[in-house]
C-alpha cells in the first residue's frame, strides 16, 4: 500500500515566537552568563539575547547588599527601559 499526500491536505505552518531578553549590561560574559541560564531553564525556545549599556544608579562598587539590590533593580528598568526594539 501507498500513500500519496499532497500540499492540498496539509497546511503546516511551522512559527515559533522568539522571546527577547534584554542585559542592563554590555559586559560579553553577562550576556553570554543569561544566554546559558535561559537555554538550561528552556531548552526548546528561541532567545534572542541583547545588551545595554545602562547606569546603575548606585557605586560601581556597592558596599551593602541593600545598595547591590537596589543596583541590580535599577539596571533591569533601565534595561527595559532602553530597549532599542
């Protein structure tokens, strides 16, 4: 027995939405760090994975881990914020 199929019996759309992360930081061992993290966290998505250059708000080096959170917040709206797209 043989089977014949044509395009006419199948439409196949094959569309996977790509998910955009954006690093408050241009450093390529950070955006390369997260790439990593989201692929071991979902291995079957597509991730496109930008950096920007964005201010902390807080000393280049914080002294507290209050003053590291607050850095670590103020960097991802920052990010979000300047996200070229």
């Amino acid at each position: 027995m043989s089977l014949l199929y044509t395009a006419e019996m199948f439409s196949l759309t094959f569309w996977k939405e790509i998910m955009k992360i954006v690093v408050g930081s241009t450093n390529p061992v950070k955006i390369e760090s997260v790439s990593a993290a989201f692929l071991e966290a979902w291995p079957y998505e597509t991730f496109f994975v930008q950096g920007v250059s964005v201010d902390s708000g807080v000393a280049s080096q914080p002294m507290s881990e209050g003053e590291t959170i607050r850095g670590a917040i103020n960097r991802a709206q920052s990010a979000f914020a300047a996200d070229p797209s």
